[in-house]
C-alpha cells in the first residue's frame, strides 16, 4: 500500500481529516519535476493556527513567484493523527503534493513563540529525519537541508544543533535567493561546503556549524568562534529597507478547516519606534517602514476580492502609529461597509480618533475596550519605558463608558525589573478607579459592566535592554498572583493570569546557549510536545528533562547577567546595538524615560545600516 | 426571484471536508465569483443558501446539490462556468438550473437517496464469496423482521438501538474485483434520506458486515451518493 492510500485509510480515522488534505482555495499546484529547489514550509503548530498566520502566507507567495521553486506546506499533526502516523510508519508529508519531508530539498520552520520548539523536533522526527544536524551530515543517505527563521530565530543558539541555517530578519529577499543559489550549486554539482560558503555572504544567514562555542567554568560563555575565516561574525539581520514593492499575499489560501482568524490581512509597516524596553519586537523589527496608503488600499480590496473572506484586519506593531492613519481609516470604513466586510483594528491606542473610528465599526458590538498598562505606577512605566499615563487611560475610559462600552480588558505584566509590591498595589488601584468611573458615570446601579485585568509574567528577552536581567521563580510568580487575586477581590472584576511553569521554561530557551539543545532533546523524548496548547502541555515531562538534562534552570531564568558577559546571541547583529541596550538598560534603573525616535532619534544605532524614514517625523 | 440549483460532484481527498467547512467553502466561492448572494432580513442577515442534503465526512458524491438566491439575475451557464473556475479541486460542479419555485427548501423535499458501498473482502474470506452468496445474504439480512443498529442519540450522544429494516428501500450486491486482483463487496443501497425519516449507510454497514460474519475496518470502506431523490419528483 502506498502512502498516499494509507492516508486515505488514516484520514477516515481521524478527527478534523480536513487539516491534512490541502488543495485549498489559492493552494499553488506546481509539477515537481518542473523545478529547481522544493521547500517545505513547516509550521510547528496545529492547521487552524498555522493557516492564520501571515508570515507563511508572505513567504509561500514569495518563494512559488519563483518559477523553479517549489514551495509546499506542513503543519503538525494533531495527537490523534500522529499517533497513527507512528502506528503505520507513515512519514510526515507536504499537503500540496503529500511528499514525505525527507525527499525535499529544503524543509522549513517558523519560530514563531519558544514552546513550539519540542513541536519542531517532533516534526521532524515524524519525517523520519535525523534530529542534529551533524548526524544529517555524517549520514550515508541525503538529507533536506533543514533551515529555520522568525522572530525567535534572533536567539538561535538552543536549536544551532538541530538546523543547518538559520535565516535572521526579514525572509523576503534572502530566503528565495538562497533556495535559488542552492538549486545553481546542485546543478554545477558543488559541495554542500561550497554553497555555504556562497550562501553566507547573504545578510541574515547564520550556519551555526561554521561556529564554535567555549564556556568559562562557571558555565558563562567563555568566547564565541568562527571555525572557517569566511564565516562572517557576526550574521547581520537581513533588513529590507522599502517594503512598498514587497510580493505581498492578495491570493492567500483559504483553509479549509476553520482557521482561529479567518480573514484578510494587510501589513500596514513593520517595526515600531515606541521604545518598549521589555518588548523584543520593538527591538528587532527596527527600523519603522510603512507601506503606502494606496499600496495598502489595493492589497486590501484586491485580497478580498480574491478570497471571499468578510473580515479585514490590519496587521502591525501598533496600528494607529501609522503615519496616515486617519486618512487610511477615512478610505478604508466606507470601502468595507461597501463590500459587506468588517473591519477590525487590533491594537489601536484608544485615543478621541480611535473612538470615533471604533464608534464606527463596531455599531453593535461595543464590546471590549482593550488597554495595556503593562505596569500598575507610573515609577514602573518609566522603567519600562511605556508611553502611558493613568490620567490618558481614565480620560479614555471615562469617554468609553459614556458611549456605552461595558467591557474594559487591561494588560499587565509582573515581575518587571525593580518590580515591588506597590507596584502590583497600582495594578489593583488603577481596576478601582476604572469601577469607581463606572459608578460615577452610571450609578451605583450601572448595569452589566465588567473590568478584566490579565497579568503574564515577564519573560526576559534577547536583544532588548532587559537581555541581562533576572526572571522571578516560580514561587514569586505565584506569590504576586496570589497577592494580586487578594487584591482585585472586587465587584465588577475579573482576574485572570498565565501558567507559571511555561513562561520559566520559555524563559530558559529566550536566553538560551546551545546546550539547551539536550534540555529540549530530553523534553522530546519524554514526549513533551504542542507546550501551547493547555490539554498537551506535559510539565512532568520538562520537570525530567531538566534532571535528564542536568541543565540549571536558575542559570537561564534568574541570574542576572553583567553587562559584559558574552551572550549565546551576541552571534548575531540585530542591528540595534548593545551600546544602546546598556544604555537603555541604565536609563531603566534611573526610571528615566527615552522618547519614541520619531520625535528624533535616539540613537538605538539601526542606521548605520538602513535609512529611517520616520526619525523626527512628529 | 432569482433561485438556482447547482449540482456538483466531490470527490477526492476534499470529500475530508465537513459539512460546515463546506458551507464555509461556497460562501467564499460565491463571494470571489463576485455573484452576489441575496441575504435574508433580519437582525443577523445570512446569505441564502443551503445544501439539499447534508453528507457524512468521509463519503463522495456524485449527486450534490446546493440551492441559492443571487442578488440579481444571471444565466446559470455563467453561474456554472465562474463556479467551475472558483471551487478546489475535487468539488466539480456539473449543472446548474434556475429553480422557480414556491417550496421552501430543497432539504424539506429530499425523501431518499442511492449509495455505493465498496467494502473490500480480507483475503482469508475472498474465496468463499461471489454474486451468488451475496444476494442469497442480502435476501436473508432483508428477511429478517427488525434489524436492530446502534445509533448515536444527538442529544445524549449515548448508543441507543433503533430498528432499521423499515428505513431501507433497497439493496442489491457484486462481487467485484479491482486491479491488483483484490476482491471487494459492492452493495447498491437505497434509503431513506429526508427530514421525516433518515438513514445512515452507517448504520447497514454496521449490521450487514457482522450479518455475513465480515471482519472489515471501516476505514476500508468507501461510501459514494449516487442519486438523491424528492417527493414532488423534483429531478436535477
Ligand atoms: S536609528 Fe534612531 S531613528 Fe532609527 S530606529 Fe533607531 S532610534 Fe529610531
């Protein structure tokens, strides 16, 4: 029986067999024979998330423009299906053209979020592949190259030891060409070295197997080498300066199972110039470059058109900081009213502009209000560097309930560098004086309302000035929670909070060094894997590994690094340079704030590379 | 009014799609055709449109069919030309006719359907069958005064026994054999299938297989509609 036949079989066994079919509406059928290189873009999580996320969308348009390469796409299966993926020996397989990952040239993950790394190996060991690279590479038979990219990418080092390359920063140039120049090299018959060595001329490449890494014996990092004088160090982030001309997906897939957003989705820009010291994408989709206003007005109408779909969303950092944004709602709310399409904003900075365009798009659904504080005082802000003030959210709120909202959600994070008690008091004040407008303005009857205070705990990130810093354990995660669920015990309050176990691990790999790569081999093998998802999530299998492992949680998690320790990541250039970072790092400690860079710029060293078009623009 | 029938096959591996994904799939073809679907009134306006009959994950059909009502008029050649150009592969539309009508729905009208049941014969049973032992086994599991299945309730999602002799119309049986030599039942069934009585091909081949003492996976059998029938003898 062939393996297309035994799918059938298993398809019929299956929940949800529409995840594994393809052929979806905008899929791209191409004959292998016709091309040069195969991709196999894997994306390490279940169908519904992966079809909604843009990235892949961009990357599978961008790569299938090129007439002799194919790109083809691979979700992770769901328990039930792998499960008898392994019963029936079946390899994990492309759903375009069902070919097994191990007969691609090219096989492809998206590091979107560190718990879906144990998913990354257990796709990989459902396609039959070998996990590290250097046994790929010792093997007799002929393994896909096997590459990785995304935003966790610019931390590599805990996978160095299971991928080949790693693409660092925007994919949209680089990826193609370098598929392109391996699918030249195979054909002129050159070395796997030799396409390295041409590969890694490219911004963005990172080989980890042309590096080495050495440890001092109190585990630091001792020093970071190239093993070949043509490696470069570090791998600068590729950086596409104008992104106006962009492929850009009009014709993205429609998936057939229900997909969590089931929308059309237009990039506004990429980057943001806020400055948020804890916020990583702040940091490294640096600098800010916007598409027009007509560009973004025809991508939408014309992905509509092309889809179906009846939602628009706009995606970026920070929707309403685009530099046009009135003009562009101006255009856009008619032209969606007019297509029978709604249209929703994520993440606006609810200003007097926002409530009128919210007013207008939400006739009726005056729903939820969303605000992100991050922190409960004003001291804390500063430290963090977040532009808001109490006084602009309850001014806002107070305009919110007037027109007739009931829900406010609020944002926080705890365990923020010089994070005290009182801190955590302001979180609870600031829930009151929302329920206390709420009276003012609608009785101390004022109907159905009701505030949602979310906190997650802060989770230290590579390339952002908080890169040194300490993460609570566990026990002082649990004590704020415990503290703040005593505290927010108010009528018309809901609290909410996040598991504790996965931001330590996540934690671990955000700052992680190659030796996290037996952390997360032991967290695999103890079958550790979809850590996302609450019902697959297995701690008793992260806890042994850690034992397994013999890998000091508290090393990762809690140390505070010096400023001049060598960091796993100082491998790559960001782009964003440490002496901005450190300096960053000081104004926190000194609660002074930096200002958002298009007031002027403010150093953060990003332009010594690219140009930045919105320095000073306000 | 503006009212058509499409009929379309499917087939394929897209047959893996449910009922509601399907659903999902034609609101957006209709959509990208840029045939405007007429929506009903109300405080939550859907567009019109309906399958005649629901079909169960898993089975492929040569008989579907979808009613809907356009914004404004066209000719169903054009309707059936933009849907052939619009729809994933596996979903062939085959016709689509103008349907003045007064009825409500086609679903309410639907009153039985035709299957095909191709269940492959594990080799240590091939022997003993061919066309003569089937139809003697069907007459004999038609015989019988009550065949009783096991049924999922909807409401308690417990099995529940139902008697399913009355339900089945017809059903004749081949023996066939396939290109690689392997032998396989081919029952032609005939059941209810409307809103006042409706059988599953489910539950004859949870019953019959057993009747004949088979051991068969499910997973092995294929399940196609051939033909759904109306009772004001609607055809399509
Ligand atoms: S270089 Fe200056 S203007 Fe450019 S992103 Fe950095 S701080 Fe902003």
């Amino acid at each position: 029986m062939n393996y297309t036949e035994k799918l059938n079989q298993l398809l019929k066994r299956v929940e949800k067999p529409g995840r594994y079919i393809g052929g979806e509406i905008n899929s791209v059928k191409k004959n292998p024979a016709d091309v040069d290189a195969r991709f196999a873009f894997c994306f390490p999580d279940l169908y519904e998330i992966g079809m909604s996320y843009l990235g892949m969308q961009i990357l599978y348009k961008t790569l299938n423009d090129r007439e002799k390469i194919y790109c083809e796409r691979v979700f992770a299966p769901g328990v039930d299906m792998e499960a008898l993926m392994r019963e029936e020996n079946m390899p994990l397989m492309t759903l375009e053209t069902k070919t097994p990952l191990g007969e691609m040239d090219f096989v492809g993950f998206t590091l979107q979020y560190e718990m879906s790394y144990t998913t990354v190996l257990n796709m990989m060991d459902l396609a039959q592949l070998p996990l590290k690279a250097a046994d790929r590479a010792a093997s007799e038979k002929e393994y896909p190259l096997v590459v990785a990219g995304g935003p966790c990418a610019l931390n590599p080092e805990p996978l160095a030891d299971f991928i080949d390359m790693f693409f660092i920063g925007d994919g949209e140039v680089v990826l193609p060409a370098v598929v392109e120049l391996y699918g030249e090299c195979r054909k002129k018959g050159m070395s796997r070295e030799e396409f390295y060595r041409e590969a890694c001329k490219m911004d963005g490449v990172y080989i980890p197997s042309l590096y080495d890494v050495t440890y001092n014996e109190d585990g630091t990092i001792k020093e970071l080498c190239k093993l070949y004088d043509w490696a470069p160090m570090p791998v600068r982030r590729a950086i596409i300066e104008n992104i106006e001309e962009l492929p850009f997906p009009t014709n993205p897939i429609v998936p057939f199972v229900e997909a969590v957003h089931d929308r059309s989705v237009v990039e506004t820009f990429r980057g943001c110039t806020r400055g948020c010291r804890f916020c990583q994408a702040g940091m490294i989709y640096r600098p800010v470059r916007e598409r027009s206003r007509e560009k973004i007005m025809q991508l939408a109408m014309d992905n509509l058109h092309n889809t179906g779909n009846d939602e628009l969303s706009l995606l970026s950092l920070s929707t309403s900081d685009y530099s046009q944004f009135e003009e562009l709602c101006n255009e856009l709310i008619p032209a969606c009213k007019r297509e029978n399409v709604s249209l929703s904003l994520p993440s606006l900075r609810i200003d007097k502009f926002a409530f009128d365009v919210l007013n207008k798009i939400q006739e009726y659904r005056k729903s939820g209000l969303t605000y992100a504080p991050e922190a409960g005082t004003q001291r804390l802000r500063d430290v963090i560097n977040k532009g808001v003030t109490e006084a602009d959210i309850y001014k806002s709120i107070e305009q919110a309930l007037e027109l007739g909202w009931t829900n406010i959600k609020l944002y926080f994070m705890i365990g923020l560098p010089t994070e005290t008690d009182e801190d955590l008091d302001g979180i609870a004040e600031i829930a009151r004086n929302i329920v206390d407008l709420n009276y003012k303005i609608n009785g101390r009857k004022g109907g159905r309302f009701n505030v949602t205070v979310s906190v997650s705990n802060f989770v230290p990130k590579a390339n952002t000035p908080f890169q040194w810093e300490s993460q609570n354990t566990a026990e002082e995660f649990a004590r704020k929670h415990n503290y703040l669920t005593d505290k927010l015990r108010m009528k018309h309050v809901t609290f909410n909070y996040h598991d504790n176990a996965t931001s330590s691990f996540e934690a671990v790999f955000a700052r992680g060094d190659r030796r996290c790569s037996e952390l997360l081999l032991a967290a695999f093998r103890n079958g550790c894997k979809l850590d996302s998802w609450t019902e697959h999530f297995k701690p008793e299998g992260w806890e042994k590994a850690f034992a397994d492992s013999r890998i000091n949680r508290s090393f990762y998690t809690e140390r505070k690094r010096e400023f001049d320790e060598v960091l796993p990541w100082d491998i790559i250039d960001s782009g964003v340079s440490k002496k901005f970072l450190k300096l960053e790092a000081e104004r926190a400690y000194n609660e002074t704030t930096t200002h958002d860079c298009r007031h002027g710029c403010v150093g953060c060293g990003i332009n010594r590379y690219v140009k930045c078009e919105m320095e000073g623009t306000l | 009014m503006n009212r058509y029938v499409l009929k379309f096959y499917k087939d394929g591996y897209v047959k893996y799609t449910s009922h509601l994904d399907l659903l999902r799939i034609f609101k957006r073809s209709f959509k990208k055709t840029g045939l405007a679907l007429q929506y009903s009134q109300g405080f939550n306006p859907h567009p019109k449109m309906g399958f005649a009959q629901p079909l169960s994950l898993g089975y492929s059909s040569k008989c579907e069919l979808i009613e809907f009502e356009t914004a404004e008029n066209h000719d169903p050649a054009d309707i059936l030309q933009k849907m052939k150009d619009v729809l994933p592969e596996g979903l062939e539309p085959v016709s689509c006719v103008r349907f003045e009508s007064n009825i409500k729905s086609l679903a309410g009208e639907a009153d039985s359907a035709e299957y095909v049941v191709w269940a492959p014969l594990p080799e240590s049973a091939a022997a003993d069958w061919n066309n003569d032992v089937l139809t003697g086994k069907i007459s004999d599991y038609l015989a019988q005064t009550e065949i009783t299945a096991m049924k999922r309730q909807k409401k308690t999602k417990k099995l529940a026994p139902v008697d399913i002799r009355k339900m089945i119309r017809g059903m004749q049986g081949m023996v066939v054999t396939d290109v690689e030599g392997r032998k396989a039942l081919m029952l032609n069934l005939h059941l209810d299938c409307g809103s006042t009585s409706n059988l599953s091909p489910e539950l004859v081949i949870s019953t019959f297989l057993p009747f004949c003492s088979l051991d068969i996976e499910r997973y092995d059998v294929e399940v196609e509609r051939k033909t759904l029938k109306f009772v004001k003898n609607l055809q399509f």
